[in-house]
C-alpha cells in the first residue's frame, strides 16, 4: 500500500465521520467546528489531486472567513435545543428517503463511470501560475461578465442596507 | 454581444442616473431611451452572422438569427412594460433609478441565454438574472410579505443554483470540457455520470421556470414581490429561462439517443406541472396569484417546446414566449392601476372604462388560447410539435384538456367586468396609457392573425 493510498484513506474517514457529526450533533456550535474538520479533510484531497491553490482557498475562505461568520451568527441568535421548531416526523421520513435515493444513485454512477477529465501526469497544474493564465485566455469572458453580477449584487445589498 | 454590451452599460448609466436626476418620471423616460438602443444595438449585430451563426468573444457565445430574435423578443417586451409599468415603480421605494439599474443587469443576463455555448456562460448568466430578482422582490422594505418573498426566492434559488453547479461539474468531468459543442454526448456509450449530470441540470432549469414539482416557490414570491416587479419576472425572466432550457437540451443533449434518457422526465414533469398550475389556479380568490398559478401553467406548455426537439418546437417557444410575455406584461399593467386584487375587484370594470376592460379581454384570451390572438398559434406550435415528434400523444391530450380547465379562470375575470354589478375602477388612465395599451393589444391580434411575420425570421 503507497503512501497515497493511505492519507487517501485516511483523510476519506475524517471527512465522512466529521460529517455526521456536523448532522447528528445536538449543539450548532460544534456542528461548525465538525464542518472545518470536514472542510480541512477535503482540502487535503484538493492536494492529493494535485490542486494545491485550490486547497489553500478552500482553507482561508472557508475554514477561515465562513465559518468564523457561521460561529458569530450562532452566538448573536444565541441558539438552543429549546427554541429550535419542531419538525414533523414524516418530514424526516421523505427526507431521508429522498437523500438515500440520491445517494444510491450517485454511488451507482459513480461505480461504473471513467473520469477522462483527471490527469495525474503533470504535479503543477493546480498551481497560481496555471491557474491564472486559464483565467485570462480562455475563460477571460465568463470572469469579465461575472463583473456584472458582483455590480448588481452590490447594487441590491446598498437597496437593502440603507435605511429610508 | 451588442445586446450584452449595451445592457450591462446601460445599467451602470441608470445606476448613476440615480444621483444626477431627481425626477423619477425623467428617470423612466431615460430607462425607455436606453431600451430602445439596446433593442437598435441588438438588431444591428445581424451583420456579423455569417452562415448558421458565428461565435464570438473566445467561442463563449454564439450569435445567431436564434438568439438576436430572442434579445429582440426580451428586449421589446422589456420596453413595452417599462411603458405600461414604469410609473409604479415610484410607489414601491425610493431608489427608482436603481430598480432600473437592476432589471437592465436582468436583461444583460437574458442576452447570454439564447447565445451561449460553453456551461461557465450559462451558469453566469442564470445567476445574472437571478441575483436581482431576489433584490426586486423585496423591494418594498417596509411590506412583511415582500421579504418573506425575497427571503424566500433567495435560498430556493441558491439551493437550485448549487443543484445547477453540480450538474455542470459532473458533466465536465464525464467530458472534460465546458464547450456544449465540444461535449458530443451522443457519441458512443454515455457515460453515467454525465447521466446523473444531465438529470440534475434538468432539475435545476425546471426550478428556475417553475415547473412542477420545483414551483412551491413561485405563488408565494410572485404573491409576496411589489406587483411592478412581479410583472418583470413572470414574463420576460421566465421566457429566458425556457430559452437557456431549450437551447442546452436541443444543442447539447440531443445527439444520437441522447433524448431517451431524458425525454420522459421532461414529459412527466411537464405532465405535472400542466395539472397541478390549471388546477390550483381554479382556486384563487385573487387576481394576482391565479396569474402566479397561471404562469406554472403556461409554463407546462412552454417546456412541450423543450422535450419536442424539433424546428416547429424552436418557432413555438418563440412565439409563446411573445405571447405569454405581452399578454401578462398587459394584464399586470391593468392590475397595477386596480385597488382590489380580487376578482371582485374586478366586477363592473366594462361600465367604468369600456376600452380598458376591453384590452383587458384580449390580453386574457391570448392567455386562454382563443383564436386570432397570438396565444393560440404559440399554444398550436408547441402542440403539434409535440405531435410532430411522435411518442407523446398523451401528453397533448393533457394538455388540450388542461386548456380548457385554463379558459375557466380567464374567463371568471371577463365575467366579473362584463356581466357583474360592482364599481371597479381604475385609476389615472392617461391618453398615454391607453395608445400603450392599444398597441400592446395590437400586437396580440397581429400575431395571431399574422404569426409567420415573426415565425420567418428564425
């Protein structure tokens, strides 16, 4: 067994086991700290897929600025088991019928499919330097246009914001 | 690519309008200049297609008789509700220039969807006509329900944004590429994941025009929104939506026996959301939401242009969505002049102000697909391209039958202005609303005596 293999294993069992915690654990506040222990776990596959910027983003961004947003709007609304609504049971039912189904089917496809997209040979591809020059030749249009939707986006939070 | 560039433009000048001029009538006249240009802009790109159409700005969009017919479509009827429309939007909140600004971003992100041909441009651009719908349906701050409208399109329409996400990331890693000529899925064994890929951005399209069972979202926010808004969205974003809808499932997921994974889905779905919009909307008490309701409707027959995937299908949807958009961009301008939501709202109006309830009867015709307006040629395309195609058969017998349960509710409308007793009014007609309105009903008939003027230009 390589050494890959391994952290591949590894880092597969954090992330699913932290996952359940975020789902299965009564108290939000370590819902979010089991969500970074996921989030680290999956940025370590980013690596092990030769995406390295990709893992440093995903760790500052999300591990850092999101989740310390998620842990602020916790303790403001000051979140309990008592206030929480009540949710019926036979939504808990579909829920869960509806996500097992998703889930089957995912692995189904998943089993038998060839990803001709994934390439091991080259180790710098997820690099900055890669990535910035896909970014400003091919896909130099969708990042201009995705200027127009950050302008409107800011327009409505200033229509939101500002008080009458 | 004219289209794109004038809007997005155009918006960033109706942005700053805002600060140099303090009459808000000013302001719309400006805003109907400005779509007036993008409308000249868009037809003047006519003469860089060569052939079929011809790919600009690194092959990311296509340019085609398709999609500047469509900008032309968006556009036009974009112009004819700021006309109608635009004196209310001043009743809503102050930022008058900024809800101009907002729905020119819209338009700048419905230009992408008849022309784009690489995933990353689709994506954007439904998030484009996204973002500010979910600002225009809480515009009214101090309205409980108008946030609980924008609260709610918000997180539906982020969760079906990620749904969307997913769905391109699986295709692309099934193909390894974004290009949705490049991808030839129908060549040679499908892959599942592209399967899974497919299904999930089906999904994600359906919940963007509101067809069943992805549609709980839509009577509340078309409820809930300001009703200047709710206009905009239910007409031209959602024909955008059916655009995008049509185009990636015609160009892209088409080839060899691409459609039988898919084609039953879609007809299922569309099935559903036939039955359940007609049916509900025999339950409305108010004007508004039947036409929410209305709106899931004629999407079902909309999405018979998506899942019939031949030529008679393009022509449909574009007739539909001409007639869909004007007729509701009329009924919303009379509603918008109404005190009372409700069809008792309503009773007695043919007293009042003959020549509104008059249009008003077209507009609703159109709707219900009454001969010598444009709904039933839109409705007879879809319909017969369906038939055209072969296998579906039951589902034009659903949907002839769900038509006839639509004429119910058009015509309790008609009914209460003509034959009930009531005071109904409407306020402030100006001369100039009514020519608006007259060429608004004109076009209808046009259209539906005439429906090759527009059928030939594809």
């Amino acid at each position: 067994m390589d050494l890959q293999l391994i952290l591949f294993i590894l880092l597969s069992a954090v992330a699913i086991i932290s996952a359940l915690g975020v789902v299965f654990s009564k108290n939000p506040v370590s819902s979010v700290l089991c969500l970074i222990v996921t989030f680290i776990a999956i940025a370590g596959h980013y690596i092990l897929l030769n995406a390295q910027f990709l893992a440093v983003v995903h760790i500052i961004v999300y591990t850092g600025a999101i989740m310390v947003l998620f842990l602020f709007v916790i303790m403001l609304m000051n979140l309990n088991a008592d206030i929480e609504p009540q949710k019926r049971n036979w939504m808990k039912y579909a829920g869960v019928i509806s996500g097992g189904v998703m889930f089957l089917v995912l692995l189904a496809a998943v089993r038998d499919a060839n990803m001709p997209a994934l390439s091991t040979t080259s180790t710098d591809i997820g690099l900055i330097e890669n990535l910035g020059k896909t970014l400003f030749t091919t896909y130099v249009v969708p990042f201009e246009i995705s200027s127009i939707l950050f302008l409107s986006a800011m327009v409505g939070a200033v229509i939101i914001g500002k008080k009458d | 690519m004219n289209a794109l560039i004038t809007t997005a433009l155009l918006g960033v000048v109706l942005m700053f309008t805002g600060l140099f001029v303090k009459n808000k009538q000013q302001i719309k006249y400006i805003a109907i200049l400005g779509a007036l240009l993008a409308f000249v802009a868009n037809i003047v790109d006519l003469q860089t297609i060569s052939g079929g159409g011809s790919k600009v700005l690194f092959g990311m969009l296509e340019v085609s008789h398709f999609s500047i017919l469509f900008n032309a479509i968006a556009i036009g009827a974009t112009l004819l509700y700021f006309i109608l429309c635009g004196s209310a939007f001043e009743k809503v909140g102050e930022h008058v220039a900024d809800y101009f600004a907002l729905i020119f971003f819209i338009l700048a992100g419905i230009t992408m969807t008849g022309a784009f041909s690489n995933l990353l441009i689709l994506f954007i651009s439904i998030e484009i006509l996204s973002i500010p719908q979910y600002i225009l349906a809480g515009a009214d701050k101090q309205n409980l329900k108008s946030n609980e409208a924008s609260l709610k399109y918000f997180l539906m329409g982020s969760f079906s944004t990620g749904i969307l996400l997913m769905g391109i990331a699986l295709i692309y890693g099934a193909t390894g590429t974004f290009n949705v000529t490049e991808m030839a899925l129908g060549t040679g064994e499908l892959n599942p994941m592209a399967l899974i890929g497919i299904t999930l951005l089906g999904f994600a399209l359906s919940f963007k025009v509101s067809a069943a069972p992805f549609h709980f979202w839509t009577p509340d926010v078309y409820d809930g929104s300001p009703t200047v808004f709710t206009a905009f969205m239910a007409t031209v974003v959602k024909a955008a939506g059916f655009i995008a809808f049509l185009r990636l499932f015609h160009v892209t997921f088409n080839g060899g026996n691409m459609s039988s994974h898919w084609q039953l889905v879609l007809a299922i779905i569309t099935a559903a959301t036939l039955i359940i919009g007609n049916f509900t909307a025999v339950f409305q008490i108010s004007v508004k939401r039947m036409l929410a309701y209305s709106s899931i409707a004629q999407a079902g027959f909309m999405l018979f242009g998506v899942i019939s995937l031949n030529q008679l299908a393009v022509q449909g949807i574009m007739l539909y969505a001409i007639a869909y958009s004007v007729g509701t961009i009329g009924i919303f301008a009379i509603l918008l002049k109404m005190k009372d939501y409700t069809f008792d709202g309503f009773n007695g109006l043919a007293k009042k102000q003959p020549f509104v309830a008059c249009v008003a009867t077209i507009f609703l015709m159109s709707l219900a697909g009454i001969p010598l307006t444009a709904g039933f040629f839109a409705k007879y395309l879809v319909l017969s391209a369906a038939i055209q195609q072969g296998n579906l058969l039951w589902l034009v017998i659903i949907a002839v039958l769900c038509a006839a349960v639509s004429a119910y509710y058009y015509f309790r409308v008609i009914i209460a202005m003509y034959f009930k007793q009531g005071d109904a009014n409407v306020e402030n007609v100006t001369p100039g609303f009514k020519v608006a309105l007259f060429v608004t009903a004109a076009i209808v008939i046009i259209l539906g005596i005439f429906p090759g003027l527009l059928l030939q230009l594809i």
